[in-house]
C-alpha cells in the first residue's frame, strides 16, 4: 500500500482551515423532504454540499452513469461521483457571533483560563453574558484627564443634589398649600395625615434615587480610577454609566467577543519572559502556576496554533453518513442525535442574524448569543456544562465528544481496536509450567495464524502438489499438517498485546508453544508488566510476517528481554499471590523429617 502521510497530529483549527475544508454553507435546519424523501437544498443532508445519494447520479436524474463522472448538473447543482464521498465530504455553518470552544475553558484544567490568567468562574461569567469584561485601558490618556474627569464628577454630583434640593422646595410648599386647602375645606384629621405621609414618602423614594444617581457617578469614577485589563464588572447599571462617560479611556464587552480581544491582546514572548522570571519566585504557588501556564502557551509562543482558534467564528458539519437518517417500517425516521443538535444550532444561528438585521434591543441580542453558545457547547460535548440536552424520552443526546471518547468511541473502538489480519484474541490462563518468554498457543487457533506459512512449507516439502491442495489439507486438519505447524511456529515469535496498552510493556513478544484447549497460556511472572489476571482477561495475538519485525521482536520486545519497568527502573518481573504462597510452602523447615541428602530442581531431575 502506498504511504500516504508521515505523521498525524492533532491540533486547533482556525475559521479560514474550517471553510477550506467545507464543500458549502449548511443555512436551514431541515434534513429530508418527507413527501420526496429527498435531501433538502441549503440542509443537513444537501446533496450539492456532500455529494450524491445514488453512484454516479445527480438528484434531478439528468446525469447518470460514470461517463458523466465529475459533471456538475446544470439543474440540480449536484456533482456525479460516487456516493461515498457523502462520508468525507463536510459542510459548515457561518456563526452570527462568536462561541468560545467549551473543551478550552471548561476542560481540567481550563486551558483558556490558563492563557488569559483568569479563574474559570470569572470566564464563565464573562462568556455566559453574567458580567462585563475590561479588554484594555489606555492609561496615559486616563492619568493626563483624571483631574478634569474628577471636577466634573464633583459638579455632576453638585448639579445632581442642587435638582433634588429645588425639587424637595417646591414640592414641600406645594403640600402646604395642599394641607391648608384641605382644612379649610374641614377635611378630616386622617386625611390630611394620610395624605401628609404619602407626599413624605414620594420625597424620600426621591431622594432614594437621587442618591443612588450620585453613588452611580462617583462608583463609576472610582472603578475608572483603578481600572485594569481583565476587570470584571457585574453591575449592569454602573457598566452602561462607564460607557456613555468614559469609553475613550478603556475597552471592553460580553460573551465570546470580549474573550477573542482579549486573547489577540496577549504578547506571547513578553508572557513567556515574564512566566520564565516567575519561576525564581520565593512562592511554591507562584512557581507551580508559573509552570501550569507555561506548559499552555508555550505551544502558542512556538506558533504551532493560533491562539485565537480557541474562539469559533465557523462550525464544521461532519458528512451526513457519519450521522445517519434511516427510514423504519411505518415510514418513520430513525436519526442521529447529532442532527437534532446540528438543527438545535442552526435554529438559534439563524434567529440571532435575524434580530440583529432587525435592531433589536442589546438585551435580546445578548441572551440570544448566550442561548447560541449553549447550542455549540451540546454538539460538542453535551452535559460537560450543566444540564445535558434530552432528546425523546428524556434522555442525553450524544454529542461530537460522546463519539469520540471511551470504550464505545470512534478511537479505541474503530480505530485502535478494529479488526486485522494475522490476528487473535481469547482468554488467557496461566501457564506455570512455561519459561518466562513462551506463551501457549492453542492449536486451532496458531493453525489459523499462520496458515500461510504452514501452506507454503507443505508444499517446499513435496506433501501437497500446490497451494490449493495445501489449503485442502489445512482445512482437513490432515496429521502432517501438525508437524508442519511446529516447525513453521519454531523461532517465529509473536506479539501479545492486552488492552488499555497504558505503557510500552503492554505488548511484549514470546515464542509460542502448541497447547491444547481454547485459551492462551502466558507465565505468571509477566502478569504485573500487562497488569493481567486470570478471572477472564482477555489478550490478542498478533503476528509479526517480514523478518525485520521478526528480529525487532525477538531482540526488543521478547519478555526475557523487557524485566525492568521503563518507568522507575524497578523490576516488574516479581513473584506474587500463588507463587509467593509455593515458595513459602516450599521452602517451610520440616523438623521432623530427616534431612535430604540431594537437592533437586524439578521432578525430571529427581527421575
């Protein structure tokens, strides 16, 4: 097979990367039309985006065959080839606003909290629209005006006072003149005294509100005079008094927005001096969060990743095959819990452009940026913030996260655990009879591993005419066929592997020797390196062809040769439980008997 790449790493991809690997913009939620059961234009399953659902055809049926192949129809707009390419082919989604990505800062530990140096509390509130959050400040700007600022803030509040003092005046003459008209117009007593108290509490509710106008002014003055980058204002009120009075002298904002500004405004190599001089610091605390966050910027300071792709102005749509539709008896639809929260998305993507074509008021406009962020944050990874997102029946919808990770996901299910050629897999048992790099193979099973030698070799030695009689033989189990199998298996070492491999020694080479039964043998002493037992483990057998993986067994992955732990040093070959009680047993004095004239290692020798 043809080497297609060298090496595959994993890492964050910019907005313009996403649109690059996109085949068109996915702008309605809806996936098939129920009358045509056809995919729906601008949808989840458009065929002008992923390609066709019939090889070689285009949706309207102007094009068929391969003849036409790489024609784009005219009509239809839907490219003949194949139908597989509906499962590499993506699609994308153009955010109104930006989202932060939720493995970013949600993640232990937060990596985007790390970078910005924030707790991710403070960042939560920030992205979640809670609080406001203070991008720069123009400090020289704001040191040159804060005295004039200051003499203004005095008269303000001056003017604030003299309205209210004018107003109580005028109002408390006016209920005088009320109070006397009513006695003469022999009102009685509890009236007048009813109607003296209300216009008393109509004063006091406003000065309640004179005062807290001066406690907004001068709060927001003294906010202003120790304002830095990465303040966090939850006061709604003294945030809008900060931006109609002083926004020359600082920036700022909500949600993903503010959070991008921020990241850009990080000076990586000044970050990485200052973290390398925090390292000599007296404080154990300081030190190890000067390491935390070198270990998370150090790969943005060494330009591998931009660090603003943390922030997400595009949403990759995976292929539709990779998230199916399937059509059950009674003309239902069975669907992915992908396309319910590719559709949840969508939905609020598209209100937000709408409202915001439309004006509508901050508030509204925030909380449906909020509600978008929550939508990118299900499809990743639902549950990881909150709540989880249920589908029918109350259950979770699994999310692009609950795909990939765990038992079940798409790494050590599909790609690490698939099926190979020249491989086996049963349960193992132990072997005490065995040395420490043999393992016990059952015939059956060494039969079906290295039948292609055994078929080779029967017919070198003249016991089959050609290979189809070879194979016959095989398949009979025929008596010569066994001989074979031990010469061909003799100084032809094979792999075991059990799974999680966690270290380098959980796969280890031995020779292998034919047993009976159905399940493999494996010594006890190298149960530690696999971190193996006998209550039903299981453990593949895999078999090294060409002589050069051969040798590299042999010399570097035999378990004679693998006795020391890679990580401490320390031996991992030790005896434990059933040995360490027989070599107690043993070697346990016997005072009554008479003693031995020899000694013996096995019963062999004493025969």
């Amino acid at each position: 097979m043809e080497k297609i790449f060298d090496e595959l790493s994993i890492s964050l991809a910019t907005s313009d990367q996403m649109r690059s690997w996109s085949f068109g913009e996915v702008k309605k939620p809806e996936t098939i039309n129920y009358r045509t059961l056809k995919p729906e234009k601008e949808g989840l399953f458009d065929e002008r985006i992923f390609g066709p659902t019939k090889d070689w055809e285009c949706s309207c049926g102007r094009y068929k065959r391969i003849r036409y192949r790489g024609i784009v129809c005219e009509r239809c707009g839907v490219e003949v080839t194949r139908r597989e390419v509906r499962r590499e082919r993506m699609g994308h989604i153009e955010l109104a606003a930006p989202v932060t990505h939720i493995w970013y800062f949600k993640g232990v530990p937060s990596r985007l909290g790390y970078f910005l140096d924030m707790s991710p509390k403070e960042l939560e509130k920030v992205i979640y629209f809670a609080a406001y959050l203070v991008v720069s400040v123009d400090d020289k700007k704001r040191t040159k005006d804060l005295s004039e600022i200051e003499e203004a803030v005095e008269a303000e509040v001056e003017i604030v006072e003299e309205e209210f003092t004018e107003w109580e005046v005028k109002r408390l003459k006016q209920m005088k003149v009320e109070i006397k008209a009513m006695e003469n117009a022999k009102v009685p007593e509890a009236e007048i005294q009813l109607r003296t108290k209300e216009i008393e509490k109509e004063i006091k509710q406003k000065q309640a509100k004179s005062d807290a106008e001066i406690k907004v002014i001068q709060e927001a003055f003294s906010t202003l005079k120790t304002l830095k980058p990465k303040t966090l204002i939850e006061n709604d009120t003294l945030w809008r008094e900060m931006i109609d009075k002083y926004d020359e002298y600082f920036t700022g904002g909500m949600g993903a927005e503010a959070v991008r500004e921020l990241v850009q405004l990080v000076d990586l190599k000044a970050e990485m001096e200052k973290l390398k001089s925090d390292l000599d610091s007296k404080s154990a605390q300081r030190r190890q969060r000067a390491i935390q966050r070198m270990k998370v910027i150090k790969p943005f300071a060494d330009g591998k990743n931009p660090p603003e792709a943390m922030i997400l102005e595009v949403i990759p749509v995976i292929p539709p095959e990779l998230r199916p539709m399937v059509q059950l008896d009674g003309g239902r639809f069975a669907t992915s819990d992908l396309n319910d929260l590719y559709r949840r998305l969508i939905n609020r993507n598209n209100r937000l452009k709408k409202l915001i074509e439309l004006g509508a008021p901050d508030i509204i406009i925030s909380n449906e940026k909020r509600m978008l962020q929550e939508s990118v944050d299900a499809l990743f990874d639902n549950g990881r913030r909150g709540r989880a997102v249920a589908g029918a029946g109350g259950r979770g919808l699994k999310s692009l996260s609950d795909m990939l990770k765990g038992k079940q996901g798409r790494f050590r299910q599909n790609l690490l655990g698939k099926r190979v050629d020249y491989s086996a897999r049963s349960v193992i048992v132990v072997g005490p009879h065995l040395d420490l790099q043999q393992c016990g193979l059952p015939k059956m099973m060494a039969l079906e591993l290295f039948k292609p030698f055994v078929m080779k070799r029967l017919v070198e030695l003249g016991l089959a005419q050609n290979i189809k009689s070879a194979k016959r033989m095989v398949e009979r189990s025929r008596a010569q066929v066994w001989d074979v199998l031990a010469e061909v298996i003799e100084e032809h070492p094979v792999l075991l592997n059990r799974a999680p491999t966690l270290h380098r020694l959980g796969i280890q080479a031995f020779e292998p020797i034919l047993v009976e039964g159905k399940a493999i043998q494996v010594h006890p002493l190298v149960c530690e390196a696999f971190n193996a037992d006998f209550d039903g483990d299981q453990m593949a057998v895999h078999v090294p062809l060409s002589a050069e993986a051969q040798a590299e067994a042999r010399v570097l992955m035999l378990a004679t040769n693998n006795v020391l732990s890679p990580a401490s040093g320390n031996p991992i070959v030790s005896p434990s439980q059933d040995m360490v009680i027989g070599l107690y047993y043993i070697t346990e004095c016997h005072d009554e008997l008479d003693t031995a004239e020899y000694a013996f290692a096995d019963l062999n020798e004493a025969s």
